[in-house]
C-alpha cells in the first residue's frame, strides 16, 4: 500500500510499504480520509523522535475491511472514525481515570502507524461506527471535536461567562462552536489571520480581531482560550483573564515555548491555569454531536488533497491556509 512515512525530523515521503494485518482485537480500516494538525508538525520536527520513522495521521475514518477471528463489535464493510487514543489501562493515571495522562501514552499516527495511508490496523474498541447522513471524509472532524469537548470537561463552565480564544484555526473555531452551547454570553476571537476572521464572523463570534487590544473588557474576560500553541498570545491571554477567571492552555506549544506568570495575581484574584490534553471519554460523545450538526463540514474542511501530495498538505497547513487540510488516499 501507499503510505506517508516520517523517516527522520525534517523528511517525510510517500512510499509503498506492507499492508497491515490485524492482530487480536483489531480490524483494518480502509483510510477515505486523514485530517492534518499541529501534532503532525510537532512530529516531522522531531519532538516525538523516539517514535520515527512513523506513517503519522490520527484524525481519519474509513470502512473496515478486515478484522481478526477473535475480534468482536466490529464487522466488515462498517464506516467508522477511529479514536487514536492508546492507553496501557494498568499504570496509576489509568488506574485511577486519567488515561490521556498514561505513563505508557501512545496514539494511533504518533507512535504506531496512522491513518496517511490507505490502511490502517486499529482496536476494535476505538472504532465508532458513523450513522448513514454522515458522509466518512467528513467524519475525520470527530477526533478534534473531541479534544475540544475534552476542554469543556476541563473548565466546567457556569453559564454567563465572557470567552476569549486566540486562535480562529480549526480548533479555536471549534471551542467557539461549543462555547456558544454552554451559555456564554460573548464569544471573542484573535487571530492575525484576516481569512479566517471572516470565517469566525461567520460561526457567530461576538467580535473577531488581530489583537485582543481593539476590544473592551475592563474586568477581562472569565474564560481566555489558547488554541494557538503561540508562546505571545499564551502570554497575552494570561494577562486578560478576569478575577476569579480561568486561562485553558488548549493550544499544544513548542517544548521549548515561555511564558511569565505573576503569583502574586493568581493568589489574590484566585485565578485558575488550567490544561487539556487531547482526549478522555469524550470521542463518543463528539461522535454524537457531529451526527446530531454541530459543525459545518464545508466551513471547516477548507483542502483536499491525495496521499501522493502529503507534503504539499503539510506545507498548506503550516503556512495557516484554510482551515482543515486532508489527504485523501
């Protein structure tokens, strides 16, 4: 099969190799698409090195097409989006409920091959089967709709709050779409990318700017979102947050990224810092509500590109064009 292969930080190529075979409990999974996002990039600069090479690729839907005798709740010729998520289930975080924290994490398309191929073996466990209106391409917008309800999880909002994301990429558009579900009374977007203000306009943010600095919040904002990974908008927001408000780092950063924070402010405004990391019980339910049209795959999904150009789509995304690229194998 064809596949996009991560053979070192820096070089990626299209090449053949071995089809996959399902072990127990797997099936395989003809790939009709793979979603690109900031983890692939973080991946071909090496900050996963131990895992390269690596056929990366962890937002993806497909038909499964094979499946091994001893796997059960999966049958071939099921369409079906895939949680990437890989947990170990014995180690004290997953013990104790928080599997994305797993000491052992791994991930379908991060540390075993993923969905940048025509196929790929996965648990049967991680497969969601899709209704019939749902088309399969488009559901590979499930996995970051669950990392996004994953957030919420997090922040357990109260009704009321004024929300402020930097970020109108496919992420912070998504927050905004779930910030406006859960009672906000104002959605504010950032983002220095005057295309995807529009789009922000569109979805019903309450305003859309290129700096937070155009918009009047004396007392801040009670919620601030970085869905950008941007060490001076993370720093930015961590100066905007209301008393009593909380600031989500939900953007995934550089290792590398600072940002300063004043002790003294937290302390006496009882502001909350507070982090999301991908995914925990929530694929299910983001499942749901994409079936039920809580997104706009047209507004979302802005490229589609084949596998034999996952260069060029990787190149798309870096350079902030659009918003969700895919490759089509």
């Amino acid at each position: 099969m064809r596949a996009a292969v991560i053979k070192s930080p820096g070089e990626v190529a299209v090449e053949t190799v071995d089809d996959p075979t399902p072990a127990s409990g797997e099936v395989v999974v003809e790939v009709a698409a793979c979603g690109l996002c900031g983890t692939d990039l973080h991946i071909l600069e090496g900050e996963f090195a131990p895992s390269l090479p690596v056929i990366p690729g962890h937002e993806f839907a497909g038909q499964v097409v094979a499946r091994h005798a001893n796997t059960l709740g999966v049958s071939e010729g099921d369409r079906v989006a895939v949680d990437p998520s890989l947990y170990c289930h014995q180690c004290h975080y997953c013990r104790i409920g928080h599997n994305n924290l797993c000491q052992r994490w791994g991930a379908i398309g991060v540390t075993v091959s993923g969905g940048a191929a025509q196929y790929v073996a996965v648990p049967a466990a991680n497969c969601v089967r899709l209704p019939d209106h749902i088309e399969t391409a488009d559901a590979t917008l499930i996995e970051p709709l669950s990392c996004a309800v994953r957030g919420y999880d997090v922040l357990r909002s109260q009704l009321g709050s004024h929300v402020l994301i930097y970020g109108a990429g496919t992420m912070g558009l998504m927050m905004l779409e779930l910030a406006k579900r859960v009672g906000a009374v104002s959605v504010d977007l950032v983002d220095v990318n005057p295309d995807r203000l529009v789009v922000a306009r569109q979805l019903g943010s309450s305003n859309a700017v290129t700096s937070a600095d155009q918009l009047e919040r004396p007392f801040g904002w009670e919620l601030v979102v970085d869905a950008t990974g941007n060490e001076r908008a993370i720093q930015d927001g961590l100066g905007r947050v209301a008393p009593a408000g909380t600031f989500l780092q939900f953007g995934v950063a550089a290792y590398a990224a600072r940002a300063t924070i004043e002790p003294y402010k937290i302390y006496n405004q009882e502001i909350t810092i507070t982090g999301a990391m991908a995914v925990l019980h929530s694929y299910e339910r983001a499942a749901e509500l994409f079936a039920a049209g809580i997104l706009d795959p047209r507004v979302f999904i802005t490229d589609r590109l084949p596998l034999e150009r996952y260069a060029e789509a990787l190149d798309t995304f870096r350079a902030g064009k659009g918003l969700k690229t895919q490759v089509l194998p």
